[in-house]
C-alpha cells in the first residue's frame, strides 16, 4: 500500500473508530465508487435517500447536500437534521439553516451532506428516526478535534449504541445511513486489502462518504 495511507482504524468494547481527519472526503452521488479506485479507504452511505427510485435524482437525497463542489437542494424532512462538511483542511458540524457556511463550502469546492444528531454537545440526541430495533448503526463523529466514522462492532439498541459514543468522549456525531443494503461498504486497510462491510442487497442507494488518502 502507498505509504500515504492517512487512515487509523482503532476499536473500543462495542465500536470500530476510522479516523478520518487527514484524509481528503467527498460525497459521491448516484454510483458508489468501485473497488479498484485504490486511493479509497472508506466509501459508506451518508444522507438517507427518499424513495426507492430505478434512477438516480439528486432530489431523492435528504437535505442539502455538496458534491465535487456542487450544492444541490435535495427534499425537505422535519427533525434535528444539521449538515456535517468538509472543505479545505476543515471538516465539522453546522446548523441545516446556516446557508451562508453551505454557500462557502462549495465555493470552497467541499463536501456535505444532511444527517440527524446523535451526539450534541457531548450529549446523547434524540433522533426524529430513533428506533428500539437492534441493528448495526454507524455515524460522522468527532472528538478533540479528530473526525471519524464510527460504527457498532454488533448488533444493539440505538440508545446503547449512543451511550457507547457518549462514554468514548464523542462530542458531535450525526448518523449515517444503514439498515439491510443501505449499510453496504467498504475500507482497505494499509495493505491494500479491502474489507466489505456488510452485504450488498439492492442498487437503490443515492450517495456516499468517500474517503481518500
């Protein structure tokens, strides 16, 4: 593997932390990257998609959202949604509301996408989707100033998965989409091997963290 490979895969009891924060992330819509693309460590699903469509529309993506520089609209959901961006060597949260800052990201030529709060403040958050089923969860999160992608390492209840975040120190996080194919990914480790994480199911899924080192 090229010895820029930038990203530290760490684990706790019940979580499985990629460090994202000196890698380079973009939001790939309608065709998730393949895995010959070997400067991709990561590629997981970021915003929820609406319906179940046979073509892709950016406007099937939740929220707004920036792609390769782009801001596109994406539909309307109420709930404690906030945007998680990336854009020159800065990568953090920001109100749904703030058009301003969405404007300088992609002017910056970043990256974004909508998701609901899982962690605020240090706090445990109340999604508008919160579920009592026991899935894999997965989210953008960020502590001292690192960002990562954090996923459960098993099946549990959302709100254990939150308490896991929450006594790991975690200080902002949104969550990523999953559930049955909507969780299919992928990471290659610093060797070049690719993992896939979780099955692929369906081709309905509309966009995707991409992370490169």
């Amino acid at each position: 593997m090229d010895q820029g490979y930038k990203m530290k895969v760490d684990t706790t009891e019940h979580l499985i932390m990629y460090d994202i924060t000196d890698c380079q992330l973009d939001l790939a819509c309608g065709t998730m990257p393949n895995l010959e693309h070997e400067n991709i460590v990561l590629c997981v699903a970021a915003a929820f998609t609406g319906k179940c469509l046979n073509s892709f529309e950016h406007s099937n993506i939740l929220g707004p959202h920036i792609s390769q520089g782009e801001l596109h609209k994406g539909y309307e959901e109420e709930g404690g949604y906030a945007i998680f961006a990336s854009w020159g060597k800065q990568k953090g949260f920001f109100e749904l509301e703030d058009q301003k800052k969405l404007e300088e990201v992609a002017a910056a030529k970043g990256m974004a996408f909508t998701q609901y709060w899982v962690v605020k403040d240090g706090e445990g958050y109340n999604p508008p989707r919160q579920t009592i089923k026991e899935e894999y969860y997965r989210c953008i999160a960020q502590k001292e100033g690192r960002t990562y992608v954090i996923e459960s390492k098993e099946v549990v209840k959302f709100d254990f998965f939150v308490k896991c975040l929450v006594e790991t120190g975690i200080e902002n996080a949104l969550y990523m989409d999953m559930g049955s194919g909507w969780n299919h990914s992928f990471y290659r480790d610093e060797t070049g091997t690719v993992h896939i994480l979780h099955p692929k199911t369906h081709e309905y899924c509309t966009n995707w963290l991409v992370v490169e080192y």
